[in-house]
C-alpha cells in the first residue's frame, strides 16, 4: 500500500521580494484525489487554497491564524493527475497577497488572500 501524497513535487521556485513562482508537479498518488472523482480525479478547490496559505506561511511568514477571508476566488479550469501547475503568489500590502495557479491547460484558479 502506498503512502498518501499531500503536496506536488515543487520542480522549481523563483522568488523576489514580494512574490514566489512555483512550478509544481501533481502527482497520481495525491490523497486529494480519493473520492474526488474515481473515475476522472478532479484536484478540489478547497486543497488549492490549503497549499496557497502553506505556502503564504513559509514564503512570507503570514499567520495563517490571523486569515480573514478569501475575495476574488475564481476556479476555472480543473487540476488532473500528472499536470504541472505554476503557482504564483504576490504581496499586494501588509494584510493582503494574491494567487493564481496556471499551465499549458490555461488558468486554473485564482484569488485574494486576506489577514488582520
């Protein structure tokens, strides 16, 4: 029996002062994919904001206790096993940053992060 699978390998990251690019690969074996749909896994929207507050967490030190909401959140195109996605997030201010996960299949989700 294999182990479950959290996250996507990161392949690569690219960092400035207020934002980080992520290139990261989805694998098969992702837990988020039980269930979700057996016959045609979907990666659901509610694990695409979990890694974005992770990541938002380690990349720019945000207290993930201190969440306020989420504004402009948009899922348009779903995320398939073995599909490599680029996370993009940004520091708009203090209390706000934004995110959006795109491929070669176009735009996936996109959002704004908010915080005390």
């Amino acid at each position: 029996m294999s182990e479950d699978v959290y996250h996507g390998d990161i392949l690569s990251k690219e960092q400035g002062e207020d934002e980080v690019t992520l290139v990261i690969s989805i694998p098969e074996n992702l837990y988020y994919f039980k269930g979700h749909f057996p016959s045609s896994p979907v990666l659901p929207g509610v694990a695409l904001t979990h890694w974005v507050m992770e990541y938002l967490a380690e990349y720019f030190e945000v207290d993930p206790n201190q969440f306020v909401g989420l504004s402009a959140l948009k899922f348009q195109i779903i995320i398939c096993p073995n599909y490599e996605i680029s996370l993009h997030l940004k520091k708009l201010n203090s209390s706000k940053y934004s995110f959006s996960y795109s491929s070669i299949h176009g735009q996936h989700a996109s959002g704004k992060v908010l915080f005390k």
